[in-house]
C-alpha cells in the first residue's frame, strides 16, 4: 500500500504551544469533500492515540475517502469492517493481543459512522461492551447514512430533511426524534463514555486519552459536520460544531464510571437560539416557526434532562 502524503507533518515531530503533537496518523490526499467535518474528527483522534494503535472501521465515507487501494491515508495498521460487526473484529483483536501478552501500550480504537453505530453495528458493539472487551469506540456522527446519498439513520434529527425523509408538503423530514445512543450505551454500565466535537479540539484529545486508558470498553461520540447531507457551506464545519454546542443540540459532557459531567456546561439564559443552527443548514429549510419552536423545546428538554442527572450516579448497573 501507498501512504499517501508521507510528508504530511511539515513542522516534524515537535508539539504546538498546547501541546498537541505534529505528526499525523491519518494524512492528508485522502478523497473527503471540501469542509468534512468527519475527517477532521478522525485525523485529530488517530493524532491523540498516537503511533501505538489500531484502526478497526466500518463501510462509510471515511473507509472510501482513505482507503482507495493500493493507497491508503492511514499510517498506523487500519483493519475494515463490515457495517456490522466492526466491534466483534476488535473484540478479536483485543483477544489476541491479550493471549500473546501484548495488549499494554497498544490502542485499540473502532470507528464506526452513525449508521454503523447507532443502527446496523448497534448489536456488535453492545455485545462487546458487555463482555467487557478493551478498546475506544468512536462513533463519527454525520447524522445520516452520507456514503450512500444521505438516507436518514436513528442519528438523523427530528424535522431533517434527508433522501429518505424528504421534506414534502404533507410530512416535513424524519419523523423520529434522534436516538440517545451515548446515554445507551452507558447504560451499559461501562466506565467512560464522552461527547466531543471540532469547536474544542483539545478537549477532544484529552477525551481521546481518557478513553484509551480506560481498562474497559469505552465510547466516545463524535459530532461531525457533513456540508454535502447537511446542505451547509464547506466552510462552516467549526461555525457549527460551536453553535451546535452554544445551542445545546450537542451537550458536551463525559459520563465516568457511571456519572455525567458537563465539560462545556450552557445555561438555558446564555443558549443561542436553535434557530441560528438550523438556518445555516439546508436540510432545514421547510421549517415553520412552529417547528423551530418545537425543535428548542426538544433540545431544552434534552439537556434539562442530563442537567438533573449531572453528578447522580445514574449509570451505575453493573455496578
Ligand atoms: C449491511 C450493509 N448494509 C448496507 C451497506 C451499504 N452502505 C455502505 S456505507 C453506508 C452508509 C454509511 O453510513 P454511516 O455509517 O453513517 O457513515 P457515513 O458514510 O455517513 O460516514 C451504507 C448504507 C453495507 N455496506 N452493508
Ligand atoms: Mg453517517
């Protein structure tokens, strides 16, 4: 195979003033769109793991944009999955590693998009989580199945308009609320769960590094623009990454051993409406203002929710 770009950290191997390190695992010439806000989320993740890991992924768009045979953009070993059982090829991985007495000092990270996560892959990776296998889940969501032309997943927001839940005259995109999967899969009982996006990339190694250390399955969820699906500009992947925090549509917060803290926390009176969320974002163009209201109400609603339960040991089952 070819890595592509081989000379993709051209400040060598140093640290910037906060620390995060130059070298890349994923590099740059991969085939992502203009603005994807997938693959900044996986270069900076596979640059917190470090040299020392393993990539299990999925069929998605981040598995076709970077592994165009013979080429390649990953510089760490990068194994494919199939959509669904990209959690039972690490389980076995984990396995192996642990009989030939080398799984200290090796990251295992599994990506899977929303698709893969949320709906196809969702049986593998609960099943991994429950026989307690060790490696870092990252769920890539895009919030909608985009490899295949934007067909809605359990990810999807309620009202977005996508080829599977148009938005017509009589029904205004998907019905369905969005799936709570961080809270899910901790309910699982499983020792660190986090939430992590582009408006805060260092927060987002430090939740790398938390996960990877953990002596168990851990999961982290990760919020990623995609300007195709979405209909956004192909500048506005961190624009919306902040406003999508700023507006509590994507709460930031860890979950460890079964209790929620908020890392970004975003009082009701500070929010920023939904609306400058949505307007930015083509798959929401229909909306009426009835619906927008009806969308704050949800978001509201949601992160009360996790506010109530912050500090609680509310996921502590198998425990
Ligand atoms: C079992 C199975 N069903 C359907 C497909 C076709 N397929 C390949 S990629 C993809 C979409 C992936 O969506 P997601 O996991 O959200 O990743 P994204 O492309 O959005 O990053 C689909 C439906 C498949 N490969 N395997
Ligand atoms: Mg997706």
């Amino acid at each position: 195979m070819v890595v592509l770009n081989k000379a993709s950290a051209p400040k060598g191997k140093g640290r910037d003033i906060k620390g995060l390190p130059y070298e890349e695992y994923f590099a740059s010439g991969h085939r992502a769109c203009a603005g994807c806000g997938e693959a900044l989320m996986v270069r900076h993740i596979v640059k917190a793991a470090g040299p020392n890991s393993i990539a299990v992924m999925s069929t998605g768009c981040m598995e076709v944009v970077s592994t165009p045979y013979p080429q390649t953009a990953w510089k760490i070993p990068w194994i494919h999955g199939a959509f669904e059982n990209n959690s039972a090829i690490a389980s076995g991985i984990d396995a192996a590693l642990k009989m030939q007495g080398r799984r200290e000092g090796t990251n295992l990270l599994v990506f899977g998009g929303d698709g893969a996560s949320f709906d196809i892959g969702f049986g593998a990776l609960s099943g991994a989580i429950e026989r307690g296998h060790k490696f870092t889940y990252v769920c890539t969501d895009n919030e909608a199945y985009m490899n295949t032309g934007v067909q809605r997943s359990g990810a999807t927001p309620f009202l977005a308009s996508t080829t599977t839940s148009p938005a017509g005259k009589a029904v205004h995109g998907k019905q369905e609320p969005k799936k709570p999967l961080p809270l899910i899969v901790a309910s699982h009982g499983l020792r660190y769960v986090a939430t992590a996006s582009a408006s805060n990339i260092y927060d987002l190694h430090a939740k790398v590094k938390k996960a990877l250390a953990t002596d168990h399955t851990s999961f982290i969820h990760a919020y990623s623009v995609c300007p195709v699906g979405w209909h956004s500009k192909s500048d506005s992947a961190i624009t919306l990454s902040k406003l999508a925090v700023q507006t509590r549509v994507f709460p930031m917060y860890e979950i460890e051993n079964g209790i929620l803290k908020f890392t970004q926390k975003v009082e009701r009176e500070k929010a920023t409406p939904v609306l400058e969320y949505l307007k930015l974002q083509g798959r929401f163009k229909h909306l009426s203002e009835v619906e927008v209201k009806q969308i704050q109400e949800y978001v509201d609603a949601r992160y009360e929710f996790l506010l109530g339960i912050e500090g609680k040991k509310a996921f502590d089952v198998l425990y």
